[in-house]
C-alpha cells in the first residue's frame, strides 16, 4: 500500500512488484487516466467549481438544514444531485494536481476540526467548529476558512475569514 503514496508523490521504486502488488509502471497508468482519486480507489469527481448565490458564513437554502446541508444545496441548484461543499483538502488536491481550470474567486470551504471530541463535548471541543463559522451557522463575528486559487498565483486558504464576509461557496462531487 505504502508504494501507491510513493506514486502520488511523484517519487520512483522499482518496476517489479510484491507479490500480487501492481508494479510501479501499473499504477502510474492508473493515476495518469483519473488520477490519484482513481488511483486510490475513491470516486471521481472534484473542484465543480462555485455557486451563483453568494452568502455569508451561515449558510441558508430553503427546504434544507442551514449550515453545511444548505451549502451542499447550494451546490446542488447549479451542478446537480451529489454536489457538495468542498473541503479545504479538495482544494489543496486538486490545485496540486492541476486540476481546476481557470482559477477560484475566494470562496468558502470546510477544514475538518483538529479537536476531536472524546467523551463528553467541551468548550475546547467545539473549537474547531467554530474555525468553520460553527459549521456554517454563523454570520457573526466568528471566523472561517475561505479558499482562492490561480494558475499563476497558486492556492491561498485563509483560516481567519470573518463569517460576515459575503463570498460563493466551493462546490466538489
């Protein structure tokens, strides 16, 4: 398993395989045709890119729960059934892998909490929601995290976004 992360990055092992492991040149013809999602079994898909309506860190859709089910809807409207709010390592993925076409404006993703809750939940467990606007419920004073990306400039996340900050959201499949 560990020789399939070596193809992602981008370094060589020998050709010859384990026993009943790919080769080296197998599995590169694999990531080449879908890459490293294909390559590790995940479904394809990625950057959609971002949603017409623009809205603030509580995110609001009628007919679906605010927050980020509201952001999966709204990702829905413009790129169909499936569509979903893009995490922050969607966006590093695929800027990574050249694989967003033309750019992002700056728009809003989701960074999985580093807290996670053990036992019972504590203020310093939900600390890691609020880096996210509390899960996309918060247009107040909190912070988010927003994503921009250019060809030429590279990918910018910025964790320090203020919830009332008015941007589209990243779309993913």
């Amino acid at each position: 398993m560990w020789s399939k992360c070596w193809v992602i990055a981008g370094l060589a092992w020998p050709a010859a395989s384990a026993a009943g492991e790919p080769t080296a040149a197998a599995l590169e013809a694999r990531a080449s045709a879908g890459g490293a999602r294909r390559l590790l079994g995940l479904p394809a898909g990625g950057v959609l890119g971002v949603t017409v309506d623009r809205t603030a860190g509580r995110f609001a859709r009628a007919g679906a729960d605010v927050g980020v089910a509201a952001a999966g809807a709204l990702c829905a409207v413009r790129f169909g059934p499936g569509a979903r709010l893009c995490t922050a390592q969607d966006v590093h993925s695929a800027a990574a892998a050249k694989r967003i076409a033309g750019g992002l404006p700056q728009c809003w993703v989701f960074a999985a909490s580093w807290l996670p809750p053990v036992g019972g939940l504590s203020l310093a467990d939900t600390q890691g929601e609020a880096a996210n606007c509390a899960a996309g419920t918060d247009a107040g004073p909190g912070r988010g995290v927003s994503a921009t990306f250019s060809p030429t400039g590279g990918l910018l996340l910025n964790g320090n976004t203020p919830c009332g900050t008015v941007l589209p959201i990243a779309c993913c499949r």
